[in-house]
C-alpha cells in the first residue's frame, strides 16, 4: 500500500521579492504553486497510489478568488479518474478562507470535520485516518487529547495540522508533544503546518512533509512531499517526493581575498555557476548573495549594492539564461583594520579620517546631518526606497552606522587616488 502525504500548499500565494524587479520570472512567481500542485497529483496519478492526503493550509488565508478552488477541484477530478481519494485536513490558513465554507468538493474528496474528530475507514487497505480540521484560524489548544485510540487490525494514521512544541517559528497552532503523539498508538502521523520537512522514527512514524513550493528566500531548498510505503505490519519506507518549480538559495560568500569590485565578481560568477550546475535543468533557482568577511574591497563595495546586483544580473544572464534569478545582493564585509593603515600616514588623509572618527559619536552633528539627508530622502523616487539600506536608519536618526561605513568608503577611495 502506498499514499502520498502533502501539506502547507497554500494556493495562489504569492512569491515574494522578486517581483519588484523587471528581470523577474513574472509567470512563474504567479502560477509557481499551482504547478508543483499539479505535478503532485500527476506523481500521484504515475505511481498509482492507494490515496492522499493533505494535512492543512490548502488555501492561503481570506483569499477569495474562486478560481483557485476551481482550479484544485479540476485537480481532484484528475485524481477521481485514476480512482484515487483525498483526504483533506483545513488548517489555520484554511479556516479564513470563503473557499473551505462554500466551495462543493467532488466525491472523491473527503474532510475532516472541525467540531470534533473524525475518522475514516479504507476497509479494502486497512487503513483508519484520524483527524480534525481547524473551524478558527487560531486555534491554540491541544487538539491530539480528542483523537480515539487506534482501531485494531488496522493501520491507524493521524492527520494533525500543528506547530508541535519548540517550532518557535512558526504560529503556536495546536501545540503537543512527541510524546503525545506516539501514547496514541498511531503508527503514521501526517502532520502539516511546519514548512521544513521533518521526520521522527520511533514507536510512531512523524513527518511533516515541508510545502510544496517555497515562496521566499525563508523557505530555501528542494520543496514537496512525501511517499508513504507501508503493509500490516506498519511503515516501511518515507521518501522524500519533490514537486516545486523554482528554487530558493541563500548564499554567503566571503570576500576576504578580495581586493576589488573585479575580484568580488569573480567570486560571486563561481559561486553561481556552482547553483546552476548542482540544479536539476527544469527547476530554476531564485538566489540571494550575502558578502561576508574581512576584505580589502570593503571600501569599495560601500553604497554599491545595486550596481552590484545589476552586475551580478549579467553574471546570471550569461551563465544560466532563463534558469537563474537573483533576489538580493547584500554586502555585510567590515573592513581589513579600523584605519591603523591610513592612521600611520599622519598625513591629511589621516586627519579626514580622525575627523570622521569623531563624527561618529558626536550628537550636534549626527543630528544636523539627519535634517539634510531627510530631505534627499524625501525627494528619492519610490524605487529607491527599498534599495538604499540606510534610508530607515536616516528616518530612525541612527546614523553612526551610514557615518562609520562612508569613513572607510570615502577614505578608501582617497587612498587609491593618493
């Protein structure tokens, strides 16, 4: 027997941070996950499994476009052809959507009820699956103490959307332990609500699945589902089932042998070309650059984050067309030494550079400095907003950062005229 265990897929939720941008996979970012739904059913339909399940978050909060319900009813209708069912848990995000309250499923697809738990036999593959969906999106108590003991002479799996214990991250929806979990005797639990994939082997099989699709740079990685194999004798194999249609990374490169823009191009090129090799060629990757490190380009790199990023959009466009996407560029590299090198010259680039020093912590200027910067902010067009990093600490008046980052900028620009 063999079932296929998914979660969190969050319909027609929108990808975020690269649709800002011009050179961004439109497209993809508004169909992305739909499509690894579809692949999903298409998996389930090509391995012929006995059933699905999907533990929560169908739909993505009060999102009202019934076209996203017609679009997972012609998918279920896909899977009612290949005699296949579907079992459906509603989680937080499903609770606040019109589409759980009115939309008419086909018969194929069976729900848990949200007053109390439910239970479903499959007396043909002895199989009992236990759940309860959510009737309100905030739903903090422990739901697990409702759920029946397991049937005997059959394979009991509980379907639970829940945060667990520790998922500090996530909403504390439905909180319990493992340990609760594996006193109920289930030998499957399929859990949903946590969007990393996770397994516990022990009395009890415990899987959260992840999401079908990641959606920002928070959710990095492959992104799908699992394949549950599994006789009377309880489970035998978890296996990892992939379905998503573009990637997220989060690279940190250090450019601490780096001397110039140059050089820290030719870094980031290899690091690139490094995501486009390991990738499956159908799956794109969206990336974002971190720059670490002490670096001699340090000075250099001040106040470039989007020239760097339009240069590192033309490193992408060459070695990977259509299969490489870069969501941010950041630069986060402290400079080589605190200006002992250009402190020893006791020359006037010396001076300029005490003279910031002191700029740093003295109250009168900082202050005086945020009134004219206000007004070039004020003045900035909108898409300036988000890529000027230091605009919010202008707003803020926290100004000792942008001050010590143009003393090394400033001063390692004079030294290279010098």
């Amino acid at each position: 027997m063999k079932f296929i265990h998914a979660a969190d897929i969050h319909l027609d939720s929108p990808l975020t941070g690269l649709s800002a941008y011009q050179d961004a996979p439109a497209a993809m970012l508004r169909s992305a996950t739909r499509d690894a739904f579809t692949n999903l059913v298409s998996e389930a339909i090509d391995q012929q499994v006995d059933f699905m399940v999907i533990a929560g978050d169908l739909y993505d909060g009060t999102w009202k476009d019934h076209n996203t319900g017609i679009f997972f009813c012609r998918e279920m209708g896909r899977l009612k052809k290949a005699g296949i069912p579907a079992y459906v848990l509603f989680g937080n995000h499903d609770a606040e959507s019109e589409m759980t309250k009115r939309l008419q499923l086909p018969d194929n697809v069976f729900t848990f009820e949200s007053r109390k738990t439910s239970t479903f036999k499959l007396d043909h593959l002895k199989v009992a699956l236990h759940g309860r969906s959510f009737k309100e999106a905030a739903t903090t108590d422990n739901l697990v103490t409702g759920y029946p003991s397991p049937l005997p002479g059959m394979l009991n799996i509980g379907v639970l959307h829940t945060a667990l214990e520790g998922n500090t991250v996530h909403a504390n929806y439905a909180p319990c332990s493992l340990d609760e979990l594996c006193a109920k005797g289930y030998q499957y639990w399929a859990l949903g609500h946590v969007h990393d994939y996770q397994i516990w082997n022990g009395a009890s099989t415990i899987v959260f699945p992840g999401n079908l699709q990641g959606r920002h740079i928070r959710e990095t990685g492959p992104r799908g589902a699992v394949v549950v194999t599994a006789d009377d004798e309880g489970i035998h194999e978890v296996e990892r089932l992939f379905v998503d249609v573009l990637r997220w990374h989060s690279l940190e490169i250090n450019a601490g042998e780096c001397g110039t823009l140059t050089d820290v191009l030719h870094v980031i090129g290899k690091e690139l070309e490094h995501v486009v090799q390991d990738a499956p060629a159908r799956i794109p990757s969206a990336v974002r650059i971190n720059l670490v490190g002490k670096s001699p380009a340090h000075g250099d790199l001040f106040g470039l984050e989007a020239q760097l990023r339009a240069e590192v959009l033309g490193l992408a466009a060459a070695i990977g067309p259509d299969r490489l996407w870069i969501e941010k560029v950041k630069i986060s590299t402290t400079a080589m030494d605190d200006g002992e090198a250009v402190r020893a010259r006791g020359n006037a680039l010396a001076d300029l550079q005490g003279l910031l020093e002191v700029a740093e912590t003295d109250p009168e200027f900082l202050k005086g400095l945020q009134q004219d910067l206000l007004e070039l902010v004020a003045k900035a067009p909108m898409e300036l907003q988000s890529l000027v990093p230091y605009f919010k600490d202008i707003r803020s008046g926290d100004l000792t950062t942008l001050v010590h980052e143009v003393r090394h900028g400033l001063v390692s620009q004079l030294a290279k005229m010098e």
